[in-house]
C-alpha cells in the first residue's frame, strides 16, 4: 500500500482500451513528486476517479495554499 500527501500529486493519466471504454473501465498512472509514482490496474469509472481526485487537489490548494 502506498501512501501520499496529495501536494505531491503531480499528473495523472487514463488509459483505455475499447473495451474499457465500452463496460467503463480503465487503469489510471499517477505522477508524484517526492515519491513512488502511483499505478492503479483496471478500475471502474476511471473518468469518475480521476476528476474525484483534481477537484481534492483544487481545494486542498484553495485551502492551504492560499497567498
């Protein structure tokens, strides 16, 4: 199990085959910084996770990162 503060989440990316696409499924890269880069195999709703997980960066960073 891997464990990262999400201000080291840099870029992530989907991957999709045509199958995937069709039952909605794919696997999603996750770059870090300062830490071991993040691979998660075939889950559902990739789409759905990935934008779950920008608007956590965006409030994180309206949050704490406020100038």
């Amino acid at each position: 199990m891997v464990e990262v503060d999400i201000e080291q989440l840099a870029s992530d990316n989907v991957t999709q085959s045509l199958l995937g696409r069709i039952l909605d499924y794919g696997e999603i890269y996750i770059r870090c910084i300062e830490a071991q880069d993040i691979y998660l195999p075939a889950i559902r709703k990739p789409y759905e996770f990935r934008n779950a997980l920008e608007q956590q960066k965006r409030l994180y960073r309206e949050h704490y990162m406020k100038v």
